[in-house]
C-alpha cells in the first residue's frame, strides 16, 4: 500500500466544467430512467445456449438473476450476464442459459412477468454470455420541471459535453445505498473482514477499486483546474497547497516551463507523461511520451487517458504520471487490476424540451462500465444525480 493512501471517506466528484448550474428535477424511476445495452454482438442462431433479451422494472441485475435461478432451478452462475443495471429503471439487457432450461424457461413466463420480468426474446446462441459482452448501453431520462431558461441551457451544455466529454466517474450506485461500500472492500483486502458469499466479497473489493479510482481522477481534475486558474508563476504555490495533498510529490517535479507546456492543452483533461493513453472508444494502451502529440489526438477522440483499477496484473503508469497515480494504489488488493478509461464522450445525443409539460427528454448512449448518472451530473453541474 501507498505509505500516502488518503484518507477513505467519501469522494466529491469534481467537474472541470464553468457553466453554472441548470436546475430541474430527475426521478430515477422505471418511467423515467430508461436503459438499453448496445450488444457486442448478434445472436449466432445456433448452439448449446440461449440468449434471453429481457426487460426488467424496479429490479438489480442480482435480483433479477435470483429469481431467474430460482424458476428455473439452477445455480446463478450458470446464467451469464454482460453488465449490471440500475434497479430504479427499466432496464433491457441480455442474459444467457444453457438450451437444456429452455422447457423450464416457458413454464415460468407467467410468474416472472408477475416478478416485473418480461422475456422479450429468446434465440439459440454458441456460448455463455460473460461479463463486458456488450458495446455499450443507450439512456432515456426524462428531467421535470425545466423552464424555458434552463431547456435553452441543457441543449447548449450538450453541444459542449458531444465535443468535449466528461470525467468517466463510477456512480453512486456503485457504492450502495450509505455510498460505504469501499470500507467493506478495504476491510476485506486487508483480511479483517471475510464473507461466505463470494460474488459479493469480490463486488465490494471492486466498489474499494472504484473509490481509489475516483480519488485519484478527482486529484487529476483538481491538477487541471490548478493549471487553468493561475498563473505559471502561482501554479508551484496552489500545488503545494495543504488542500491538495496528493500533488504534493508531482509539485516536486514541476518546474516553470514544464507548466507552461502542461497550460498550453486545450483539452479539459490535463495529460501528463507517463500516463497510460488507449485508443477510443477501444484499443490497446499505450504510455504518453509527448504530451504535445497526444493531446492533439485526444481533442480529435481518437485517444483518451486511463486511471487504474488497482490490483494485480495491470500496468501502472510512468514519469510524471506515477507521482500521482501512487497515490492511490493498494498493494493489498488481490483481486486482478486493469486499466479504465478517465474520460469519455456520450454519443446519438437528442434533446427535446415539451414547454406544456415542464419535461425535458434525454436520449444518449455510452461506452460500457460509463454511468448515465455521471453524464447528467455533468450536464446539470450537480453531484445530487
């Protein structure tokens, strides 16, 4: 572990966005919040499984899965899934089954549509669906009480978030409902805490490799405000600040034209060498050597910078970047670490504001593991989402 490892308590996602904030109402409800996965690909037609298209209402994947397994009498981890979905929205989302449950499949149609579960479509397939099997998802939120005013806001703040993104935080959902979760996944890393049910052991270390994630993205925006709100000559004194603790050692390698070089990207997102850079939306990593080159090429969306989910197996960044990102590394962490995208762009934006109702109509889609959530609190310029 970082002998610096802040202090876990939870994180204020911080925005590098100005624009002030748009007021309106959203409810995360079945009506309102809608969500669909883009697959990676189709149905093959044939094989020894099947591949369920399913809608479901007021349900955690985990929930849904339970019941699933429960009707049909086998084990959850023989369902394959590709990715969670929120509980409060209707959310359609593909799961898998082996063909031999087909017959028990139909006989309980009757009770999951009573359970808020609806098979929409079923099609034999060549193996088991596995976690990250999908494009991405597409997002329907419908926001209430929007003036005139603030409908004139949100579609210019969405011209501004298509052609700049947004930080690619994880959401609250990942957290639980006390947002603690992360304490539960350290307490278990560090083996003071151990649980029978393993599935949920493994989610919590992941919730405590989101928090160290969003930690160190919220240190590199704060770098990026630093860099954007001073002067070269006051940038040393704000980055030694006692409030910015964790850029205390990269503050030790800065020198005035090294921050002249880092003050002139234009993009939101200050890159730094050493930071481990990947093709978007998908692609292999890369380490950044020339942060002029790079940043050019991450304005154009064919690259963006990534943070790391701490554990083993995953490639830490360098230089500069290192001072940073070890900060935030838990050696203690056992379970296998990657690499995740730290910025993102929501694409097939549409807004459409209806004055006689007050309601604002969102649809978008995003990179799988991206949270609809965090696209909105960037639009709105809130942390309520």
């Amino acid at each position: 572990m970082s002998p610096h490892l802040p202090q876990l308590t939870n994180i204020s996602r911080i925005y590098p966005f100005t624009h002030t904030p748009i007021e309106c109402h959203f409810n995360t409800s079945p009506r309102d919040f809608v969500i669909k996965e883009i697959p990676l690909y189709e149905p093959s037609g044939s094989g020894e499984h099947l591949l369920l298209y399913v809608r479901k209402k007021g349900l955690s994947t985990f929930e849904l899965l339970n019941i699933l397994s429960s009707s049909l009498g086998c084990r959850v981890r023989d369902i394959g899934y590709a990715g969670l979905k929120d509980k409060a929205a209707t959310s359609y989302q593909y799961l898998s089954i082996h063909r031999s449950l087909q017959n028990r499949l139909e006989s309980a149609l009757p009770h999951l549509h009573s359970q808020h579960i609806k098979i929409l479509t079923i099609t034999p397939h060549n193996h088991k669906l596995k976690i990250g099997h999908l494009k991405g998802n597409s997002f329907f939120m419908r926001l209430k009480k929007v003036s005139s005013n603030n409908a004139t806001k949100l579609h210019s703040t969405l011209e501004l978030l298509a052609y700049s993104g947004f930080p690619n935080y994880f959401g609250n959902q990942r957290f639980g409902k006390e947002g603690d979760n992360f304490q539960s996944g350290k307490a278990i890393s560090e083996h003071k805490l151990t649980l029978k049910n393993k599935k949920i052991s493994n989610f919590l270390i992941s919730s405590y490799q989101s928090h160290l994630f969003n930690a160190w993205l919220s240190s590199r925006i704060q770098l990026t405000q630093i860099l954007r709100s001073f002067k070269p000559n006051e940038v040393l004194r704000a980055l030694q600040s006692p409030n910015f603790p964790t850029l205390h050692t990269f503050a030790k390698s800065c020198t005035p034209q090294l921050i002249k070089t880092l003050q002139s990207q234009k993009q939101p997102f200050v890159i730094l060498q050493g930071d481990i850079m990947c093709h978007y939306p998908f692609g292999k990593n890369f380490v950044c050597n020339d942060t002029l080159i790079e940043s050019t090429r991450f304005l154009q969306k064919d690259i963006a910078p990534t943070g790391a989910l701490c554990g083993t197996k995953f490639t830490h960044s360098k230089c500069l970047a290192y001072d940073i990102e070890e900060q935030f590394l838990d050696s203690q962490i056992k379970a296998n670490g990657t690499r995740r995208y730290a910025w993102v762009w929501a694409e097939n934006i549409e807004g459409r504001y209806i004055p006689q109702e007050a309601h604002f109509e969102l649809h978008f889609s995003l990179p799988k593991g991206s949270y609809a959530t965090i696209f909105l609190e960037s639009l709105l310029s809130t942390h309520n989402c």
